[in-house]
C-alpha cells in the first residue's frame, strides 16, 4: 500500500497537460466587478484584487476588463466621439500624486506642475462615500494631435490606490464629467471574501484584527452605542459585525486613519493580551505586563480610568509607518475598546480628538 | 551477528517507548512552531520530514537537530510489525494482539495515506456562478495556454514546485522552452511610472509597465501568498521575450509563436472535475433580533453531462456533499452574503480510521472477553 500511494504520490506534483472548454468571462452579478487575480475564495491577502460595485450611468457599456483593470466602459455619443473609462485597484498606494498628476499631464501634452500646485489642481470628489480628489486635464495628444481630456479621480483606501480614468474627446468627456462624478458616487467598495480556516462546519467569524480576545461571556454589538460628539472630519462607516462602531478619516494629502470602537463583556481577554495585539498590528513585540506598566498611561473618562497605548511602528499588511492611540475603558461589567490609526502624523493630528471622543463617550447603562 | 542485532534493535520495546516519547516532543515542538512559521509551514519541517534541520538565524547552513515525523513514524511501524511478528504466534487466544496491532498498523500506514493522496482545495462562487474546477489555496502554477482552438485550449500547466527552483522548463507538448528567470513566493505587483528609475521587470505584455517585489512569505493562517515570476519564451530560433507572471494579474498575456496562439498565466492550481456546480442561493441566517449565526447554507446545481445527472444539492453545516470522491463543506461566505466557499477535500483513505479503530476495538473487546471467561471457568471449577 505504501509504495503505491508513494508513487502516485510523487506523481501529483507534474506538469500537467489537459483540455479544455474556453472560459466564458461570468457575467458579475449586479454590476459587481470582481478581479479574479487572486483566487476567487481565497483567503484575504494584503493587497489582494478587490470587489467593486457600482451603478452603470446611461449609456455607459462595460466591457472586458483590459490587464490591471479591474472594470473597464466604453461611452461613445451619437457623433462618434468616445471615452474609454477605467477602475485600476493597485496595491500599495502606489507613488505620489505628484508623480502621477504629472504623468497623465504629459498624456495630454501639459507641462509638469511642481508639489505647490497640486492643492489647486485637486477637485475633491465623492468616491463611494468618501472624499477623494479629481484631476482634470486637457489638452493635445503628443501622439495624434487631438483634442483629448482626462479625468482622473484617486482615493486612496485599506492600502489600496484606487484610480478611476475617463478618457476621450475632450469636449465630449468635458459632457460626460457630471455621469462620471455620478459614477463615482455609486461606487461601493464590496465586501472582500473572508475565509477562516475553523472547521469546516463552524460559523464563520468577523475581523479578528479589530475584536478585543475573545471571551466567554463576549457579547459584542448587541446592545446600543455609546452617546458621543463624532469630532469633525470624522466620517462613520460600517464597522461590520464585531464592532459598535468605525469611523474614517482622511486629510487634505490623502493620508488615512480610522477608529474602531468595539465592546467586550468581562475584561475582553485582558488588558494585556489586547495591548500585546494592538502591538502586533504595527509588527511591535509582545511585553510582559511589568514592561507594558511603564509604556502604557491612564486617562479619566465618563465611566472611570482607562488605561492608554500609543505606539508607533509599520503595519505588516500595508508596510506604511503607522501609529496606534489605544484606549481600554472598563465599565461595569465589560470593556470597550477603542483604536485609532493609521498614518503617522494624521494620526498626531487627531490624537487630542480622539483622547476628548474616548472621555466624554456615554455609556448606554450610564446615560 | 549484525542480523540479530538489528533484529533486536528493531523489535525492542525501549524503541517503541523512545518513538513514543519522540512523538510527544515533536507534537509539542511542532505545535508550538507554528506560532513563528505558521500551520503549513510548521506540518512541512516537523511532520512531514524525516529530520528537523536548525541554523543560526541569517545564516546559510542548517543542521539536523531532531527526527522528523516521517522517521518516527515510520520506525515505529517497523517496530510495531517486527515485534509482531517476532513475538505473537498465530493461535487462538493471541487473536485480540494480532486485531489490536493490525489496527494500529492500519492507522499508521492509512495516516500516510492521507498525508499523501489528500488534496484539499476550495471552490468559491458567487449567485449564479457555474464552476468545473478548485483552486488550491496556497500552491500557484503556470498556465500555458495553446489557445488556437476554436472550442477547446489546451492547458499546460506547470505547477509552483518546478518553477521554484528557476529552471528551463521543457515539455513534449510546449514548442518552446520556458525559461524560469526569477521566481517570488510572496510578492507585490506596482505600476512602473514613465519616470521611474526602476527596471521593468519584463520586456512582454504588462512587464514594462509594471514592477514586482519580493515580500516576506506570510506565516499567519488569515492571509496567504502571493507568488509571481518572471519567465522567458526561447523557441528554437531564439527568445521572445521576457513576461511577468503574477496571481495579480488576472488577465492571460497573450503572445504568437508558429501561427499559433498562446496565453500565459500564474494562478492558483486548478483541479478540474467531470461535473460542474452552480451556486442557486446562499443563505446566512441569524437568530431574530441578534447576528448570531444560526445557520450557513449553499443550495447549488451539480450536473454531469456524461452520466446526464442533473441535480438539486442542499449544502450546510455538518451535512457536506459527498459526491465522485470528493467532499464538499460550507467552509465561508463572501461578506454581503452572496457568495460562498466550499472546502473540497479529495481523501481516497479516509475510511481507514474507522477500520482502525473498528480492529483495535474487536482485538481489545475479544481479548479482554476471553481473559473474563477462563477466569470465570477457572473460579467455578475452583
């Protein structure tokens, strides 16, 4: 038994020649771009395609996505002039818009604008419900001669640079600008395939990289949210299953950070197995309590002392320099959690925000 | 001389107990190292090898510091089966031994069977979506894709252990040679801007414009790799060029050689079935007024042209489908609910557990039995 399975074994790993039928590209269920470039239903990976969805404007005509798109239309008016539109998902966040404004300028034949003139050039824009800029650009194809604009809307998003392109007769994309700022405000960046390698039969669980530990008693979002003021700039999303709230935000040079505020019955698994996961999320090491007493602080809130992290160190999924504010609030007979970060110096900025949203937040039991 | 020796050596009950006490540690060591390495990683270097190699970290030297899984193992069967035979004569009230360890042989050899012939692999898809095909989720191969058919491609595919090891890859059914350049297991794909000082990483198709790197491999069981590669086409005239490959980039590039034409691409290894599967309906129920999961299920379609089957197939949890080989679990869904992912597991030895057991327990049952009756006859004639 055994040398045969051993030969058949060894065998499994070989090149393999077979046939068969051509694949016929699936039609996406309402209008939900998918890049299959990582495997449909495979675990999620830093960068990895994302899903989009979207409301096609009038006259727009999705066609097969060319390499690197994610989804790609064709829009073309009665007199013949077209644009070519184009959702590009690149992992990474790919350069500096300098770098890019520049380069789609020179598409057009513009000249090269400096770091200055990029405020001025930057039309804030809704993309899915959040603020990215546009770029406008018009001018001559150095290659045909002919009159063309660009359009290039960026957002940047969960270490994903999200470019949209309009590009095409420049009076005829100058018409279409309202249908495509439409577009973008259609889009809806759909939830990415999560996969848990728990037995095969169990339920699947939520974002594990925002629970506090797991408890026994754990009783998540079922009850209300706290009463507090959102500081401004703070733009609530869903936070998802495990957490009674998210909030994103986003400055004026397309830095990121968010707020996770989530809710644990008992102590949520520890104080410090929470932080030492915090930690973990920067690529930080593990403390033992007497090293984490002398990093950690406290800070008074609506329902008594919370305990304090702020660390600084580089996200393993995005390799950005990143830092954590933290706070733990016990009250009563749970813990809240709640975390701020992302990049570096957005997240300075908004520290005293966040340390003000954390102390005057009311408790549902203590209202 | 030597013979005895070994014979002696084989069918000592001091190796059964030093095997045993090995097993425990390296369940414990290998348990623990998945911590560092992660699950896969930690399975291939403690269990599925024959000696556990350490070097100083950063250094390119490895010695071996342990037995592996495999020469545990399989130094216990020899043990197992010599004593056996050396020990245990055929005869009646010896028959629960030979059920018990005949039981536990069969559990040994079929545990390598599994660790062999078991493939497991996953299949995602949305409403609506028919597939005829799994995906491995952590082993990548190289498609070549003879395109030229009107109906039918021809696929040559090159799984990732081949190209790891960055060499000319040449196959009867390939015109050409396939030259391994560079090989990423864990990689990230970024566009190379006209201004960019950096090299394209490929001279064909998306290469100059685009730029790979090569990133740490991923140890935790939420994410996976994602390798790339870089390969080059030489004909017998001379090369074609240069293209990068990468589970990034969905679309084949496409290139023409002989009037014929060719796609390549790099994505998960494929496993093709005679039948396919359409997904009708996801359902993710919950308690009422809670999101606690109640129940997860897939109703899918499975047809197999040949045999003209055509049927309804309710999957969820605890009830797989067993179908031509294969099992189908409710393993996870897509987060709006419209999606969902099935573990395939192809385990042809999946049975032989339960026969182990089955034995060891007839072999105990029998021999406990036949101990209580010459006792009890023996007290009665007493």
């Amino acid at each position: 038994m055994v040398l045969p399975a051993l030969l058949i074994g060894c065998g499994r790993d070989d090149v393999q020649v077979y046939k068969v039928a051509k694949e016929m590209p699936q039609r996406q269920v309402e209008g939900q771009a998918q890049a299959a470039a990582l495997p449909a239903g495979h675990p999620e990976v830093p960068g990895a395609p994302p899903k989009l969805k979207y409301k096609l404007p009038s006259g727009w005509q999705e066609t097969t996505p060319g390499q690197m798109r994610l989804a790609s239309f064709h829009v073309q008016n009665s007199d013949g002039k077209q644009a070519d539109v184009a959702v590009v998902p690149m992992p990474g966040l790919m350069g500096s818009d300098l770098e890019n404004v520049n380069r789609w300028r020179s598409t057009v034949g513009m000249p090269a604008v400096t770091e200055g003139d990029l405020p001025k050039l930057a039309q804030p824009v809704e993309i899915g419900g959040q603020p990215g800029q546009l770029y406008e650009q018009s001018g001559e194809n150095p290659g045909s001669g002919d009159k063309s604009r660009l359009l290039v809307a960026v957002l940047r998003r969960e270490g994903i640079a999200w470019f949209f392109k309009m590009n095409g007769d420049d009076e005829f994309v100058a018409q279409q600008k309202p249908a495509f700022t439409d577009f973008l405000k259609s889009v809806g960046f759909a939830a990415r395939s999560m996969r848990t390698d728990l037995p095969p039969s169990h339920p699947p669980i939520g974002d594990m990289s925002s629970l506090p530990m797991p408890t026994a008693a754990s009783s998540a979002t079922s009850e209300g949210k706290p009463g507090w003021q959102v500081p401004p700039g703070w733009k609530e999303i869903p936070g998802g299953q495990f957490l009674v709230a998210k909030f994103m935000i986003a400055s004026s040079d397309n830095a990121q950070a968010a707020v996770n505020v989530s809710m644990s019955a008992g102590d949520g698994g520890g104080l410090a197995d929470n932080i030492n996961r915090w930690r973990g999320q920067l690529g930080l090491n593990t403390l033992s309590e007497a090293e984490l007493d002398k990093v950690l602080s406290s800070v008074e809130t609506s329902a008594g002392k919370a305990t304090l992290v702020d660390v600084s160190g580089t996200d393993p999924r995005t390799s950005q320099k990143t830092r954590l504010v933290g706070a733990v609030v016990p009250q009563g007979n749970r813990t809240w959690f709640y975390k701020l970060m992302g990049n570096q110096q957005l997240v300075a900025n908004e520290k005293d925000a966040f340390l003000k949203f954390v102390q005057t937040a009311k408790y549902p039991d203590a209202l | 001389m030597l013979f005895d020796r070994l014979i002696n050596f084989f069918t000592s009950l001091k190796l059964t107990v030093a095997c045993l006490a090995l097993g425990m540690l390296l369940v414990f060591f290998g348990t623990l190292a998945q911590v560092d390495l992660g699950l896969y990683k930690a399975q291939n270097e403690f269990f599925r090898s024959f000696l556990i190699f350490w070097g100083p970290k950063g250094a390119d030297w490895k010695v071996p510091v342990f037995p592996g899984g495999y020469l545990v193992g399989g130094v216990l069967l020899i043990n197992l089966v010599a004593a056996h035979f050396k020990r245990f004569h055929l005869s009646h009230n010896k028959v629960g031994i030979w059920l018990v360890h005949f039981g536990l042989i069969l559990l040994l050899l079929g545990q390598l069977g599994t660790d062999i012939l078991s493939r497991e692999s996953a299949l995602h898809l949305r409403e609506g979506e028919t597939r005829n095909y799994s995906e491995a989720e952590r082993q990548a191969e190289l498609a070549v894709i003879d395109s030229t058919e009107r109906e039918l491609d021809k696929v040559v595919a090159i799984p990732q252990r081949l190209l790891m090891h960055r060499k000319e890859i040449r196959h009867a059914e390939l015109p050409f040679t396939v030259k391994v350049k560079d090989f990423f297991a864990n990689s990230i794909v970024d566009n190379r801007t006209a201004e960019s000082g950096e090299p394209p990483s490929a001279s064909q198709g998306i290469g100059p414009r685009a730029i790979v790197k090569e990133t740490p491999r991923v140890t935790d069981m939420e994410h996976r790799d994602v390798p790339s590669a870089v390969v080059e086409i030489v004909t017998p005239t001379g090369s074609l060029g240069t293209w990068l490959v990468s589970e990034y980039i969905e679309q084949p590039q496409t290139f023409s050689y002989n009037n014929r034409s060719y796609a390549l691409t790099l994505r998960p290894r494929r496993f093709y079935k005679p039948y396919s599967i359409q997904l009708l309906q996801f359902r993710h129920d919950v308690y009422a007024g809670t999101d606690i999961p109640k129940n997860f299920s897939s109703r899918v379609q499975l047809q197999r042209p040949e045999t003209g089957e055509n049927r309804e197939v309710l999957i969820y949890m605890n009830n797989p489908l067993r179908y031509a080989g294969e099992t189908y679990y409710q393993a996870s869904f897509d987060q709006d609910n419209r999606g969902t992912i099935l573990q395939v597991v192809h385990n042809p030895s999946w049975l032989t557990p339960y026969f182990s057991c089955i034995l060891v327990g007839l072999g105990l049952v029998y021999q406990f039995a036949t101990h209580l009756l010459g006792f009890t006859l023996k007290r009665r004639t007493a």
